[in-house]
C-alpha cells in the first residue's frame, strides 16, 4: 500500500489569453490548485502561426509583424504574472510559460511536458447575436485542444467567479 506522501501529486495546466474567459479559467485553477494540492502552470501562447499566415496573405507587413509579437510577447508577460499574483494571493504557487507558435500545439505540447493531469481553459459565453463578432483565441481553438489532448480538458464557464475566488 502507497504512504500518501508518495503519491504523485496532480499537476493543471492553465492556457491563458487575458480573455475574461482565461482569467477566470486561472481563478478555477487556483481554486482546485488550493483544494487538491495540485501544481499549476500557466502558459501564454503568442500565436506566431497566424502571424505568418497574416504576413504570407499580406495583410500585415514584415515589420508589423515583428511589432505584433514583441507586443503580444509584453501583453503575455503582463497576463502571466497576474496569473501567477492571483495564485500567490490564495497561498498557490504557481509557474509559468511564455510560448511562440501555433497555440493548440504549443499548449498540448506545454501539458506533456509538465506532465499535467489536466488542461483547463477559459470557455467564452456565446451570446445570441454575437457569433460573428470575434472570439477570444481559445475559444475559436476550445475544440482542437479536446480533440487533440490526450488528456482531460476542463472547459470553465462560472457565474459570478470574482465573488466565488475573493471569497475562496
């Protein structure tokens, strides 16, 4: 029989997009993070693949697109590190990542590296009316990282999650 001190302990990989939807993704994890003892690793994707594809149909310029990323690389930090703030206020430790290319790849490829047990990411409420206008980047990939992941993805839609997590 296994002493409890040898289990493996779980470990959540959270993708973040500085949506509403993965922030509050971030704050679910925490919570679980906190309740289960489990690690947690953000990661930020910058989405180069659909920069490039922008560049090659010539709808950004080759120095917009370097421009592009290097603000998406600082947007990236800056949600990381809130990321990480809002584990730190609940007493969770927590890591975190900043990536560069296609986001459901480097995100599947993220969650086997640190060997996750679990991907959680932000669910966008799709209102009526509001299908055409643009959706935040995990949503738009939700299912290609279900489908892909060979492990389970925890999709995260909570009413009122900034009462539930101030409170937690």
């Amino acid at each position: 029989m296994k002493d409890k001190s040898e289990e493996k302990s779980k470990k959540l990989l959270v993708a973040i997009n500085g949506s509403d939807a993965s922030i509050h993704a971030a704050m679910y994890a925490v919570m679980l993070a906190r309740t289960y003892k489990a690690e947690l690793k953000f990661v930020y994707v910058i989405d180069s693949a659909t920069i490039r594809y922008l560049g090659m149909n010539q709808m950004l310029a080759k120095d917009e697109q370097v421009d592009y990323k290097v603000d998406l690389a600082y947007e990236g930090q800056n949600y990381l590190e809130y990321a990480v703030s809002l584990a730190a206020s609940k007493g969770v430790i927590a890591q975190s990542e900043l990536k560069d290319g296609s986001v459901v790849t480097e995100i599947i490829k993220s969650a086997n590296d640190f060997e996750a047990d679990m991907i959680v990411i932000g669910g966008a409420d799709k209102k009526k009316g509001q299908q055409l206008i643009k959706r935040n980047v995990h949503s738009s990939h939700e299912s290609d990282i279900i489908e892909n992941s060979k492990i389970p993805v925890l999709v995260v839609k909570v009413e009122d999650i900034e009462t539930k997590f101030k409170v937690f």
